[in-house]
C-alpha cells in the first residue's frame, strides 16, 4: 500500500472535518428550523438573538447569524488565527445556509415541550460534531476563543452561561412568556448534555474502593471471576489509627453488582464505596 505524503495527510484531514461541519451543521439546522424557531424557543447565543430579530423584523434568521457573525469573525482573524477563523466563516455559512433552506419547510411540531426537546438533542447533537472537528459555527464559540487571547485563565463556561441566560431571559421579554424561558432552558439544558455524551460516551464506567482486611482474596476472586484488575492502595484510618489496604477497581456498570457479591461474601464487614468516573482508557476499555 502506497504511503501517504504529508501534503495528502492533512487533505485528508480537512476533507474529513469538512464533511463533519457540514454534517453537524445540517442536524443544527434542522433542530433550529423544524422545532426551535417555528415555537419561538431560543437555544441561546446569537440565534436567540436572531429569533427575536426574525419575528421583529421578518429577517431570514441565518442571514441574521451570519451578519451577527462578521464582527466576531473580525476579531478572530486579528486576535486568535486564520485556521480558527476560516473554519468559524466555513461552519457559519453552511449553518446559516441550511437554516434558511429547512426554514421554508413545515414545522414538526408546534407542541413546545417536544420542539425543546427534539430540536435541543439535534442542535447539540451537531454541535458536538463540529466542536469534534476542531470548528465552529460562530457566536459563542468564536468568542470564547477571542476571550481566551485576551484572558487565557478566564473561566469560559461561565460566560458561555451568562450569554446564554441573558438571550433567553431577551426572548421572554420580547414575547412577553415566561413559558418561552422555561422550554428553552431545557432545550440548552439538553444540548449541553448531548455534547457530553458525545465527548465522553453514555457507557459511565465506574470506579469502587473495597476496604477490607481480606483484599487480597478479594482482588483475586475478581480476576478470576470477571477477568479484571484492581489495585491495592496503602491507607490509615484518621480516627484509628490504622494502617489498612483500600483495593481500588475501576469496573463497568454491569460487573459492580458482582463485584459487591464477590466482597461481601468473602468480607461481609467490607466497606464498599461507588462512583462514576466518566471514561476510562486503556485494557479492558476503550
């Protein structure tokens, strides 16, 4: 099989993040057009803006993004890079283009509760597809990045949720429904929980700490048993005074039940403690 140059490599590489941009931003588009927009729901940032523009003004609303855009797109070239910026004016084009093409097509639903919900999971579904692909569709994603140039410790989730609680609290005030900021506090609530199941997957693994004087008949019956490791940590209690061995074991939500059958019948005085641990990478994972 012939090799690659380097040239081919990262052509192959911005093919493959084209494809995802204009991937992402159709189902963004679809959740915007389909279910947000026809219900008068903002998902915050400039196209909550640009919804209340809309219903003002009359004005396509991803003509409206990309206006609102320029600025900031602007700033990013001067303050951030050229690649940032020309991915942001690529995903915000296909974004605003494809929001004015599902627009002109019949709504889904004009039952709010299913519009916040549905067009919430499409929206955050592409979000996390183009956030995936090293690029944006502008709003607060461009100024998170000028915010970064200006101040590199400022913390960007927090202006990120000021924007948006601002737009929506906007929205209300335009359409005079409280109603308006209820849904599409859920419709946010849910990109956002899209975008982490993306990111981090829906398979929580999860982590247990055993405390028992017989760990070592423990960890072995686990290995035998599910065929998973564990690992012995020195401890000492704080009230005691004594020295014990807590047996660490990162595990899937399926083996935890038999991980705590397995302990309890060796050490029914063990102390078991569960958590999530959101990923886990290497043997036996990912």
């Amino acid at each position: 099989m012939k090799k690659l140059t380097r040239k081919q490599i990262v052509l192959k590489k911005y093919l493959k993040e084209g494809v995802e941009i204009i991937i992402g931003c159709i189902l963004m588009a679809l959740g915007t057009a389909l279910f947000l927009l026809p219900n008068q729901l903002s998902s915050g940032g400039f196209a909550g803006i640009s919804t209340i523009i809309y219903y003002l003004f009359n004005m396509p609303l991803g003509i409206t993004m990309l206006i609102l855009n320029i600025p900031l797109i602007i700033l990013t070239i001067i303050k951030v890079g050229k690649e940032i910026a020309i991915k942001g004016i690529f995903g915000t084009i296909v974004l605003s283009t494809f929001i004015d093409i599902f627009e002109k097509l019949k709504p889904l639903t004009e039952d709010r509760l299913l519009a916040c919900i549905y067009g919430g999971i499409l929206v955050g579904l592409g979000t996390a597809i183009v956030l995936k692909a090293n690029a944006s569709t502008g709003g607060t994603d461009l100024l998170s990045y000028i915010v970064r140039a200006f101040k590199p410790h400022f913390k960007i989730s927090n202006l990120i949720v000021i924007v948006d609680i601002t737009i929506v609290f906007l929205n209300v005030l335009f359409f005079k429904e409280v109603e308006i900021g209820l849904y599409s506090a859920i419709a946010i609530y849910l990109m956002g929980k899209m975008i982490d199941i993306v990111f981090e997957g829906v398979y929580f693994t999860k982590m247990m700490f055993i405390v028992s004087n017989k760990y070592k008949e423990i960890a072995q019956e686990i290995g035998q048993k599910l065929d998973r490791g564990s690992t012995a940590i020195y401890a000492k209690g704080t009230y005691t005074r004594e020295k014990k061995m807590v047996l660490w074991c990162v595990a899937s939500r399926g083996e935890v039940v038999k991980i705590k059958q397995i302990a309890q019948e060796i050490d029914p005085r063990a102390f078991i403690v569960i958590s999530n641990a959101r990923e886990a990478w290497g043997k036996g994972f990912k």
